[in-house]
C-alpha cells in the first residue's frame, strides 16, 4: 500500500473550506484525525476520495500551501456592513459552471452570427433609475398589463423570466451545483449573479431563495446587465445600508421595474391595514408582498419603523407558505437550472454534431440519452 505525502494543513485548510462538520467527515474517513496531526500519510485513492467529499481539486492537496481563492467576478456582498470573504465550493463552482456555459453560447452565437444584445452596457449608473426602469419594461415587455394577465405573481415571475430569456437573456434558476440535490446553494451566501456579455448575457438566481426573492433578483442583476457589468450580489428588496453605490442603484431600477411609485400612488388608500394593502397590491401588481412592502416604505406611506417591524414578519409568513408547497416537474426543473434559450442551442449544436454528446450531458446536468431526447422535446428541437 503505496501512501502519499500530504501537507496536513492542506487537508484542515479542504475541511474547513468545505463547510462539512468535522465529526461527519472523520464518520466517513476514519484516519482523518491522524492524516491532519501528521500522524500517518492516506493513500493516493484515499486522497481522491477526500477531494471529491470536501469538493476541491485534488491537486490543490498537493500543494505547499493553501491557495488564495477569490470570487471571480466582481463581489458586492456585504455582511454586517463588512466585505464577504472566502467563497465556498458551492459557490465557486457555481459561477463556474455557468461561466463555462456562458463562453460555450458565446462561441455559438458567433457561429450563427447572432447579433449583440443591444441593452447590455446601455445604461450608466448616473442614469436616473426611473427611466432605465422604463426602458427595461419597454424592451423585456414586462408591463404592468402583462403581469395582470397572469394568475398569480409567481406566474409573473414565470413570465419575466420567459421574457427576459426571449430578449437573449441566459436566465439560470437553481439551488443546487449542477444538478447535485445534496450540494444545497446558501441564500444568506448570495441570491444572485450576473455574466455580463454582449452575446450571451446571463443571469444566475439561486434557487434555494424564496420565490417572493427571485423576483426582485432577476430585476437587479438585469439592472447590472442594463451597466454591462457582472456583479455577485447577496442584497434583496430590503434597502439596507452599507451596500456599494452600484448595489444600491441597482436595486432602485428593480424596485421602480417591478412598481412604479407613480402606479403605486395611485393605488394607495389612506387609512388601510396594512396587511390588507400589501395583499391587495400584491394582486394589483403581481408581485410578492415583500416588494410591496419595500415601495410602501419608499412612497412614505410606512415609516422605516414600522417597516422594520412587518418586513421579518412576512419573511416568516412566506417561508411557511414555501415549505407547504410540493415537488416539481424534472424537465421544467432542468430547463429552468440552464435555461431554455442554453439548452435550445445545446441540443441543436449537439443533433448537428457540433458538440460531442458527452459535453452536452455535462453542461445540462444529465446522463441519459432519453433525458437529452425528451429535454429537446420541451424545448421545440425535436419532435
């Protein structure tokens, strides 16, 4: 039995970064309290098992030293008003599965000669929000009118993102890596991200937030496509502050996208409780009532308060009314973790033989040929 040597601080620095319990991770490998005191070396195939349950490079266990990871995109997290440090795996891997679809669009689109997305980059922060917001609902045709077709405000959210991906939107909606159900996405991590690209602009929600959350996610990480610039986010409709000026106005654009302040005026009624008027404006605007909550509080019409108070308490509400809802469909799951426009060109590429059947599964996160042929199937490629 051939044994390697491993920098013990490599293996505490992998457990740690991984986030897994120190007493679950020595249940599945016992000699692990030996490995970091140095006491003995594992083997190759025990290293390898190692890297693969704390999700790091095995060639990273091999390395002098712990290296310096850094979130590879621009980071305007905020935590107790202090920069987020050291990104976890989820994380990492994440942003980088979608980088490396976004690049495989990019290339695509090149090859078909699409055109750029006109509205990325189209817009600067010193641009009143109001009139980006404008220009957003103009162009993504997410209306007040189109939104008041629709049932519920999680159908709008359905619609946004529909529309958004018919504008050359990649919109990516998940709350695991890949499509792996036991590596959870933190929402207290980050809701969001966006990939700016003049040909394959994305936008990444997490999943695991609430769906009263991803909506308003969608509206502000499109805003930092509208500046063309990609950005991690983790700030919700909640205005707070400590955030980066770009966060902030950005969070504006969403705030007047989803409610003008001038609709919204005009549906107040004074001397209305206000749980009423959130559920009634809500339903006016099909949006969540915590989006509601947020432009009640810019409009004047609660004060900051009061609105500190009702806003954990319909955080509350809605998680119950989330954790009371049942599974999904797999092929809408799937197409909304990649988004359709992605695996449309996916499948297409792949039927034309342009890309190998082996890279196709990878990025769309299955393993079957049936699963591929039934994906083509929803997304109107295949019969």
């Amino acid at each position: 039995m051939i044994r390697v040597p491993v920098n013990p601080l490599l293996l505490h620095w992998a457990r740690e970064r991984s986030g897994m319990a120190y007493e679950d991770l020595a249940a599945r490998f016992k000699k692990l309290p030996e490995w970091e005191e140095g006491a003995t070396q594992p083997t190759l195939k025990q290293v390898e098992a190692f890297a693969r349950a704390v999700h790091v490079p095995v060639g990273y266990l091999f390395m002098a030293e712990p290296p310096e990871e850094a979130v590879p995109i621009p980071d305007f997290r905020t935590f107790v008003g202090q920069g987020v440090t050291r990104p976890s795996p989820n994380l990492l891997d994440t942003i980088y599965t979608c980088q490396e679809r976004q690049s495989w669009y990019r290339d695509f689109a090149r090859v078909a000669r699409q055109p750029a997305v006109p509205f990325v980059g189209s817009a600067s922060i010193d641009r009143p929000p109001e009139r980006v917001a404008a220009d957003m609902r103009e162009t993504l045709g997410f209306d007040l009118a189109a939104r008041q077709e629709c049932p519920t405000w999680s159908d709008a959210l359905r619609l946004f993102i529909r529309q958004a991906d018919e504008a050359g939107v990649l919109v990516m909606v998940s709350g695991v890596v890949m499509s792996n159900n036991r590596r959870h996405l933190d929402p207290a991590e980050f809701r969001g991200f966006a990939l700016s690209d003049p040909l394959a602009p994305l936008v990444f929600i997490n999943g695991a937030d609430t769906k009263a959350a991803q909506m308003f996610t969608l509206a502000h990480e499109l805003a930092h496509l509208w500046l063309g610039a990609s950005a991690l986010s983790n700030l919700g409709a909640a205005p707070k502050p400590g955030f980066r000026r770009e966060e902030v106005w950005c969070n504006a654009v969403a705030a007047e996208l989803l409610v003008p302040l001038a609709a919204l005026r005009a549906h107040l009624q004074d001397g209305e409780p206000l749980p009423q008027a959130m559920s009634r404006l809500a339903r006016a605007f099909k949006v969540s009532t915590l989006v509601i909550l947020r432009r009640l509080l810019d409009a004047g019409w609660i004060d900051r308060a009061r609105f500190d108070v009702a806003w954990p308490a319909e955080i509350g509400r809605l998680r119950h009314l989330a954790q009371q809802g049942g599974g999904g469909d797999f092929y809408r799951t799937t197409l909304s973790r990649v988004s359709r426009r992605f695996a449309r060109a996916l499948v297409v590429s792949t039927l034309e033989g342009q890309t190998l059947y082996r890279d196709a599964f990878r990025m769309l996160g299955v393993s079957k040929t049936e699963t591929f042929n039934n994906l083509g199937r929803e997304v109107g490629v295949m019969g």
